[in-house]
C-alpha cells in the first residue's frame, strides 16, 4: 500500500512522477479552507450556531479528520450478512463484535485498520437495517453514510425488496459504494456467475459493476474425513480460511487511486449541507425578526395615518414610515440599503399593489380626502379606517421586501407581480383589517 496520508516533503523523483496525489492534495486543501472558513464565518449568529451545535461539532471532528489524514470507511447490511465478519477479516482478527443473535451490534463501532501502511484508515461497524427498533438504526448508519468516505454494503445473496431500498438510500450520501456479496463459499461456480449477473443488473446506475465483490469472510467449516490403518473412518472439522482478496484489491486500489480525493469530497458534501442549514436557519430568524419589525411599523403608519388631520400629508408620512421598513429588514438581512434604493422598491411593489387591488387601494385616498369635510365626529372612525388599510399596506410591504431580500435583492424568475400576488392571496385582508383597526382605536383611546 503507498503512503498516501504521508505528510512527508516530496522528492525529485516524486515532481517527475505523474500521479493524483498531487490533486488529491489540492482537494484536501480546498476542503480544509471551507470546513475552517464555515465554523469562522462572524455572519452566523450565536442563536443559529447554538441550534446547530451538533452539527458544527460534526464539522470540528470532520476537520480534525482531515488534518489527521484519516479516511473512514462504514460498513452496511442486514443482520446476519457478515458485515462484522467482513470487517473481522479485514481487520486479521476478531476486533468486531459477531453473534448469532439479531441485534448484536448496537450502535456505530470504528477501528483503525492497521494492514494499510499509513494507519490512517478507519473501518466503521453499524447496526443491521432490519433490525429491532430498525427506524432509529437505520437512521444511526445513514448518520454515519453521511460521514464516510467509503461505504461497503454486504449481502449474502440476491438483494431483497428491503436492501435494494435502502442500498438507494445510502446511495443518496453520494459517497462511493463497494457491494460485498458474502458467503460466496455457500455457491458453486455456476450458480456465482448466474448470481452476479443478477446483482449487476438490479444494482446498474447504483453500483459500479468494477465495485462489485465476493467473498467468503467467515466460510462454513471443512469436514474432513480420515481412515487410520485399521480402516476405520474418523470424523474431524476445521475452519477453512477467509477469502476476501478481492476486497482488500478493490480497496487498496480505489484508496490508492482517489483516497484523498473521497475524503476531500466527503469533507465538501458535508460542508455544503450544513451551510444550506445554516442559510435556511438564518432565514428563520431573520423572519422571526422581520415578523416583529413589520408589526411595529404597522402599528406606527396605522396609528400616524388615523391621527394625522391633514389631507394627503398623512400619506407622505406613510410613505416616510414605509422607506425606514425596507432600510430596516435590509439591515437585518444583511444587504443594506439606501432611503434611494428602499423608495424605487416601494415603487416597484406599489405599481403591483395597484395593478392587482386597484380599486381597495383608491379607499386610500378618499378616506384622506374624507377628513376634510369632517368636523371632529367622524374624524376617529375615519382616521382609523384609514389606518388600518395603511397598516396593511406595509403589511404587504413588508413581506415583499423580504422576499426580494431572502433571494438577495432580486425577484427571481417569478418577478414582483407574482411575488406580489402569492402575498395578497395568502393574507385575509378582512380580519387584518378588522384586527389592525382595533388595535389603533385601542392605541388611540389609551393615548386620550
């Protein structure tokens, strides 16, 4: 086995020597740079990074991994297969635990295997997928899937319903996949060839034919029978050897060819993952805090609308009020913008409003005009009609600007109308109306 986790300078025979080592070095470097860069980001806000602390320990560990120049490989099966006895008799010796009884293995068990040169490869036991209490299992190896670098699913025949199912679902962790048909001593060499023709042909698109091995890792034993020189027959066993060449081959050469590479990938897959986490968390809570920040701006065009006496003046507030809401959720999003910017959005969104709800937003306007002809008594039912129609304006303002700010400051292929739109048919403007005009009559008594 070459050394290939060695950390070891170069030699000039090395520079004149084509290989992928040192591409897989490359890779190995770019994965460290994202692993340190997403656990460093300052963008991420402690509440984010508590909610996924599990998951930014997997990633610390993971990092850890690669600067040790580790390489994990998890194995998978049904109870029963072999898998641990594959691992046994890769390993030279009995280091997993193997039993008749279902359910042996109980959770994730790792063991450095020490026949590679570099000690740096590690082989992962877990639990049968159709085992007792299967679903927290198998959730338990898809876990580890998602960790290794190399998965080895065993068999010991056909692939059942069950195994070809969740043969495709360890598939999903986009990790390369050696499937180790065990107890070949069980067939003869007929019923092999027939055997993995079948498997080929079930497991095409999923497994590539090259990855698909037989062995015998714990093969039944050999009864041996003997006649001494009075002719009597003697009976006796013994244990024939394992046969797993043909796995240890495939595995040196694919650790060989891409061992770096695997773990670099797996390192990026990981990475990549739990920065969609960590993006869609964030979204979260920044919709947690937009949500609060948009009531309370609501609550102020409302009330400043429904106590402003002079015609149309009211409206310049609100448009006033409406401007400080943008600038306020871009900086909660993180994409600042100017009063500038936050005024031609309000245009954008506004033209929808009115191309959409033309006639309800022209209430507007003639509930403004309205205050001119009133002399005190309807003043209050006026204004806070009004103010419930501003309130729900920015309502809409507001929940379009972070959806514009949630695609960073774009309306993407849908454009503002639909954007618009999905919001206007997703509110119940009545009892929003109903609920803001309360609330503003409620304010509005208090503060008399």
């Amino acid at each position: 086995m070459p050394n290939w986790f060695s950390t070891n300078e170069k030699t000039n025979d090395d520079v004149d020597q084509p290989s992928t080592h040192s591409a897989g070095d490359s890779h190995l470097n770019l994965a460290k740079q994202s692993l340190h860069q997403l656990l460093n980001d300052k963008r991420v806000p402690d509440s984010v990074r508590q909610g996924l602390k599990s998951d930014y320990s997997a990633i610390q560990k993971m990092l850890d991994k690669l600067e040790q120049g580790q390489l994990h490989i998890a194995v998978f099966g049904r109870v029963s297969v072999g898998k641990s006895s594959v691992l046994n008799a890769l390993m030279g010796k009995q280091v997993f635990s193997v039993s008749l009884l279902h359910g042996e293995t109980k959770s994730a068990d790792m063991e450095a295997w020490k026949e590679v040169d570099a000690g740096g490869v590690f082989l992962i036991d877990t639990p049968g997928i159709n085992e007792i209490d299967g679903e927290q299992r198998e959730a338990l190896a898809h876990e580890v899937a998602g960790r290794a670098d190399l998965l080895l699913f065993v068999i010991d025949s056909d692939l059942t319903d069950i195994e070809l199912t969740a043969l495709k679902t360890v598939a999903d962790a986009k990790r390369p996949i050696i499937l180790v048909v065990n107890k070949s001593d069980q067939y003869n060499e007929e019923e092999l060839l027939q055997l993995r023709t079948i498997i080929r042909d079930r497991v095409t698109g999923i497994v590539a034919p090259e990855n698909i091995v037989f062995t015998a890792a714990s093969p039944a034993k050999q009864i041996i029978i003997r006649e001494d020189e009075f002719g009597n027959e003697q009976e006796s066993t013994r244990q024939r050897p394992a046969d797993i060449i043909s796995l240890k081959s495939r595995l040196w050469d694919v650790i060989e060819a891409e061992g770096k590479t695997l773990s670099a990938l797996n390192a990026s897959l990981f990475a990549g993952q739990l920065s969609e986490q960590v993006g869609e968390r964030m979204l979260e809570v920044r919709k947690e805090v937009g949500a609060k920040v948009i009531n309370m701006y609501c609550m102020g065009k409302g009330v400043t609308v429904a106590l402003n006496p002079i015609p149309i003046a009211d409206l310049v507030a609100a448009a006033a009020i409406d401007v400080s809401l943008i600038v306020h959720l871009s900086r909660i999003y993180g994409l600042p913008m100017s009063k500038t910017e936050a005024g031609e959005l309000i245009k954008s969104i506004a033209a929808q409003m009115i191309l959409l709800y033309g006639s309800f937003w022209a209430i507007n306007i003639a509930s403004s005009a309205l205050k001119i002809g009133t002399i005190g008594l309807s003043t209050v039912l006026t204004g806070a009609a009004q103010g419930a129609i501003a309130w729900y304006s920015t309502l809409i303002i507001g929940r379009a600007t972070e959806t514009y700010l949630a695609k960073g400051k774009s309306w993407g292929d849908s454009g503002p109308k639909l954007a618009v739109a999905e919001i206007l048919d997703s509110l119940d403007r009545d009892s929003i109306l109903k609920e803001a005009r309360e609330e503003i009559m409620s304010y509005i008594k208090q503060g008399k």
